[in-house]
C-alpha cells in the first residue's frame, strides 16, 4: 500500500510539474516559430490548427526524467525509492525523443520541409535503436519473456525474444504516431496505458517500475492541460515516438506484452488501419478501404466531430485497459 500510494503521489507532483513549467515552454516555442505544418490532403477543418506549436513532447519527458534521476539520485544517501531497472525505459524515452525531435525539426527547417526524415532513415533509426534496446531487455534485466494471462509460468523464447521484442517497440512508436492526430487523443491514450501497465507492474511487485509509469501518467496529464481541444500545443513526433517506444519496453518488462493489442487496442488500430489502407490501395490499384487514414480521420469524415472521436477513443480505451489489467491478475 506504500509503495502504490508512492506511486500515485509521483504522478501528482509530475503533473504539477508539467503544468507549472508548460506555460514557459509554450511562450518558447511561440516566440522561435516552431509550428505545426498541415498536409494538404488532411481534413480540411484541420488548417486551424496550422501555425500551433510542436514537438510538446519535451513537455513531458523533462519532468520524467528529472523526477526519475532525482529518485535514483537519493540511493547514494542510503534511500533505496527507485531502481536502476527504470533507467532503461527512462533511455528509451530520451533517444526516440531525440530522434523524433530530428524528425520534427527535419520538417520544420530542414530540407525536407513538411515531411520530416524520409521513411526509410526513420524506419532504420527505430529498428537499430530498437534491437539494443531488446537487447539490453534480454540480457542486461532478465526480463521474463512471456507471460501469458492466467499463466504464472514464464514461457522462454530463447534468441527470438530479441527481434520479437525490437518488433514490437518499433510497431509501438509508430502506432502512437499515427494515433497522434487529434487534440488530446495521443495524450489521452497514452496515459491510460501507462496507468494499466502501472498497475500491472504493481500486482508484480515491481515497484520501480509502476512508480515510473505513474510519473509519465502525471506528466500526460499536465500536457493534456495544453492539449485538449482546442490545443496550445501538439507533441510531435519529439513526443509519439518516445512514447509509444517506452509503452513497448514498459510492456515487455512486465512480461504481459501478449496483452498489449488489447491495452493498447486504439493505437494498434491506428496502425492497422493505415496498413489495410496502403495494402488494399496497391492490390486495388488506386482505391481506398477507409476514406482516410489513420481511422481517427475515417470517423472525421464520417461526420463525427474532434471532441466526439477523442472521447468515444478514450472510453474504449479505458475499457479495453480495465479488461487487460483484469486478465493480467487471472
């Protein structure tokens, strides 16, 4: 019970944490011009939003990681409140943050203009940074390979566990991205995951690690205060990819990553959306499955309103994460 109630107070202090030093953030980005830019072929109520500050992500990851550090710092007086375990999805954060914030600056100023790193590189950076990572999982923490819900037992995967879990980091990060399309929605989303697998972490006894989890709760929270609709600021790829990348290694280091399609299910279905679109317009030659994707923008042209896809995204969400942490403790 203390090191749940912990836990719980990291993700207060967190969010006031975000929130207090949100408003300079913004005042920055404002001032250097760091904008968002709107594809032409985006629903057309989405202009507004042309000019709005990005890559917020920074907004969260900065207090994350001087929470974490100042936790892990307090061992050197003898306090044992965090664990050297969390530094990993504390790293994972920071370097697909710093590579998602190549990406937005690419696109801001660079020569790529609207576009950002072109697929290929991006894909390359996720799969190398990703197979450290998967790495370092397997034989740096020992992490089991495989929970299954209602099992106890670890089921080991041997050598495949390292491309398996690269895998699904790298599907991660990008399913939040394509999630990250709407006010509030990635934030949202994303929050609610971390908060099942929090708790989740918690049930196991790892401490360190729900209490990580809830300081990216709180901090989720804070930006949300700047990024329900109508928006002060959006993530950016500085913010989805770092933390759809942290999602996966949270995930995998619960061992209950057989669960994440159902936790995660509103990004998972981003990310398949957007592979039905690409995969049926090339057999098709030219027609489209959705009327855009990711499917966020299919309901947007269905007639559904920001507001109404955000919310009704997120109870889903919430539902899908209760079902999950319910399976977990089968």
């Amino acid at each position: 019970m203390k090191d749940s109630t912990l836990a719980i107070s990291l993700a207060g202090l967190s969010f006031m944490l975000t929130v207090i030093w949100g408003g300079p953030l913004l005042r920055v980005l404002r001032h250097f011009k760091i904008g968002k830019l709107i594809r032409v072929e985006e629903p057309g109520k989405h202009m507004v939003k042309m000019g709005t500050p990005t890559m917020g992500g920074v907004m969260v990851i900065v207090p994350v990681l001087m929470l974490t550090v100042l936790l892990n710092a307090v061992a050197l007086i003898g306090l044992k409140i965090a664990g050297q375990s969390v530094l990993v999805p504390l790293g994972t954060m920071m370097v697909f943050a710093i590579l998602g914030a190549i990406d937005d600056w690419e696109g801001l100023r660079g020569k790529r203009r609207g576009d950002g790193l072109s697929i290929r590189v991006k894909f390359l950076a996720q799969w190398v940074l990703a197979g450290g990572l998967a790495w370092a999982l397997k034989y740096l923490l020992d992490v089991p390979d495989v929970l299954f819900p209602g099992m106890q037992l670890e089921v080991e995967l041997g050598w495949l566990y390292v491309p398996m879990a690269a895998f699904i980091i790298v599907a991660m990060s990008n399913a939040i991205n394509f999630t990250d399309g709407l006010d509030g929605l990635a934030g949202l989303i994303s929050a609610t995951i971390f908060a099942a697998y929090g708790v989740i972490a918690i049930l196991q006894g790892q401490i360190f690690l729900a209490q990580f989890s809830f300081t990216v709760v709180g901090a989720l929270f804070g930006f949300l205060w700047f990024n329900v609709h109508p928006a002060q600021l959006f993530m950016g790829d500085t913010g989805s990819l770092a933390l759809g990348a942290t999602i996966a290694v949270v995930a995998l280091m619960t061992g209950q990553w057989t669960l994440l399609p159902l936790i995660a299910i509103i990004p998972v279905s981003e990310a398949l959306s957007v592979t039905i679109q690409i995969g049926y317009f090339k057999l098709t030659k030219g027609r489209r499955f959705f009327k855009m994707a990711p499917i966020h923008l299919h309901f947007e042209l269905l007639g559904w309103s920001e507001t109404q896809i955000v919310q009704r995204f997120w109870l889903i969400s919430l539902l899908a994460a209760l079902i999950g942490v319910g399976l977990a403790m089968a």
